[in-house]
C-alpha cells in the first residue's frame, strides 16, 4: 500500500508540474479506481483476514 501511495504522490507531482492539464484527469480517475478497490479489499481482509482454519 505504502508503495501504490508513493507511485501517486510521484503521478501527483509531475501532473504539477505539467500544469494540470488532462493527465490531471487520468491520474485522478485512476486514484479513485484505486481506492475504491483498495478500500473493499481493506473490509474484506477485515471480515476474513481473522478467521483461522482448525
């Protein structure tokens, strides 16, 4: 996770530095895809992850 919030904060600043232009767009479409992903991955882990197998 701490590498995907490095990869966009990378895609953030050379957006900036573009001058927020339409790969604006695209990494903020992308972001949002991302988190909505991660954040169900994160509950599913949550609900399942504890369960053990005995």
């Amino acid at each position: 996770m701490l590498g995907w919030s490095m990869m966009f904060l990378i895609i953030a600043l050379i957006a900036a530095v573009f001058g927020f232009t339409g790969i604006v767009t695209a990494a903020v479409g992308i972001a949002k895809f991302l988190f909505v992903v991660f954040l169900i991955l994160f509950v599913l882990s949550l609900l399942f992850g504890r369960r053990s197998i005995r």
